[in-house]
C-alpha cells in the first residue's frame, strides 16, 4: 500500500487533499454494491450447483476487483489524522514536500533519457499493426472513457522542461485513486513492479506483451492483481490506479512501445531504493491515441 503522503501529494495544496478524500465515499459505496453482486452470484452458483467456468471465472474476477478496491480502501483510513501529523496543516510544510517530489522525477527523466538516448533501434513497420481506431481497447471498464490530461509528445507540460526538453512518452488519463485498470488487448505480463519507492519512477506498475508487436505499460498504480508470466485477456483487470512512484497527481499513465524494443534497466531512487524500470529507445515509444 501507499504511504499517506504518497497517496495525497497529488494535489496541490491541503485543501484539494480534503476534497480528494472525500470521493473515497464513492469508492465505498461501489464496494459495498460488488460485494451484493458478489453475494447474489455465489448464491445463485450454489443454489444451482451449475458448475459452468464462465459463472466460476466472473465469480473470480469480482473477487479480485473487490480485494483490489478493499486495499485501497484501506490505505485511506486515517488519512486526514496522519497527514495533518506529517505536515502539521501548514501548506509551507505541504508544498515542501511536493517540491521534494517534483525533483525525484526529474532526476529519473534525466538519468532514463540520457540511456535511451544511447539505444539504436530500427523500427520495422511491419512488426507493429498500422494505426487505427479499435487495435487497442481503452485501459477502463468497457465504456468508460475518462478526460485526457496529456497526451504523447509534444505537451505544454513537456515544453516546461518537466522532461528534461524531450516529449511525453506515453499519455495520462485523469482518474481517481482506486480506478479499475484493465488489459488494453490480450497478451502476457512480462513484469510488474509491487514496491512502492517514495518519489520513485513508475510507482507501482505493470507491462503486457500482446501478440500483435505492441507491448502496454500502466503506471502510478495502487494495487496490482496480476502477476509475472500471467495470461490476460482483454479487458480484465490488472489493477487499481493511483499515485505512486514521482506522480505529482492520481492518475494512469498508459505508454505504448515497440515491443522489440523493450528493455529493462536498474535504477537508483533518490531516496535509496534500486528498482527495475523498462526502457526503450525513442522511435519505439508510440502514441497511444494511434490505437485507441
């Protein structure tokens, strides 16, 4: 789980803190309605002694998505008390810490771009499938689609140097702590990242291999519910989203590579920690909207 500050410095003063934690009722009360889904379903399953895979596999699946949204449910208890204790309410104590955060990402932009900027790879169109609408299935609940809060590349936010003068290389979708994440496409996991390193990286993060030359990456999550070597299906949950690793907000960062291309690379956290990050060169990075 998150540490509390990990959780709420995705905001940007206190304030916005308290609203954040508000919307944690509705994360509740989604909860308490897939538990009642769930209770109906075992019920009717048992009552019917149907033994069909496909009720087993949805009964499963809840069970997942719930034990997922329950650990970040937990993570939000006493929230308010233990960051009032941290930062003792005074946004001077807050920002500082914000700041702190910022500059750990930083850091790990400069120090990954300057890698990647040594790796040669010549992408070969015809090991990706050419763009268009539908390749790729938005990384939701079938038929949500939340706001876009930076897309690939040539951002306004890039061009404030948050990148170190290079693009974005992926695209962030803006949701709430404890959103369903799910599988853009089938494929395998190649990787996951479980630990959360203050200010670090990715956070906590997972990588599918699909069988069509596209490998995905989903970043800054809360809870994860794969595992490495696993097989996903499309839409199936992967985990939960939320603010871990340098994300100076909750959200999903969603990144597109050649999958030919990926590598992995050990990288030191500012505060310590040595963790395993994917890399890849420049041209291997894809717009995702090229798919979606």
């Amino acid at each position: 789980n998150q540490t509390v500050v990990e959780i709420m410095l995705g905001y940007d003063s206190i304030a916005e803190v308290w609203d954040a934690l508000e919307e944690q009722s509705l994360l509740q009360d989604s909860l308490r309605e897939s538990t009642k889904i769930m209770g109906a379903l075992k019920d009717e399953y048992e009552k019917a002694k149907f033994n069909s895979l496909e009720k087993r596999g949805e009964l499963g699946n809840l069970r997942k998505e719930l034990s997922g949204e329950e650990n970040v449910l937990v993570s939000t208890i006493d929230q308010k008390d233990s960051l009032l204790s941290q930062t003792k309410n005074k946004e001077s104590n807050y920002q500082k810490i914000l700041e702190e955060k910022k500059a750990a990402r930083e850091a790990f932009e400069k120090q990954m771009r300057e890698y990647e900027s040594k790796l040669q790879f010549i992408l070969d169109p015809k090991t990706i499938p050419a763009a268009g609408s539908g390749v790729l299935t938005w990384p939701f609940k079938a038929g949500y689609k939340p706001p876009i809060t930076q897309l690939f590349g040539d951002t306004e936010f890039s061009r404030s140097g948050a990148y170190n003068g290079y693009g974005h290389n992926g695209m962030d979708f803006g949701v709430s702590i404890g959103t369903p994440i799910t599988a853009a496409l089938a494929g395998t996991v190649v990787d996951v990242n479980y630990s959360v390193a203050a200010n670090c990286q990715y956070g906590m993060w997972v990588l599918v291999r699909h069988g069509n030359g596209l490998t995905t990456l989903y970043a800054h999550l809360s809870s994860i519910s794969v595992s490495k070597g696993q097989a996903v299906l499309t839409g199936q949950l992967l985990g939960h989203s939320g603010n871990t690793g340098y994300a100076t907000g909750p959200h999903l960062h969603f990144t597109v590579y050649a999958s030919d291309a990926v590598q992995f690379k050990q990288y030191t956290c500012r505060s310590g920690p040595t963790v395993t990050v994917p890399i890849a060169a420049y041209n291997a990075y894809l717009n995702p909207m090229d798919y979606l």
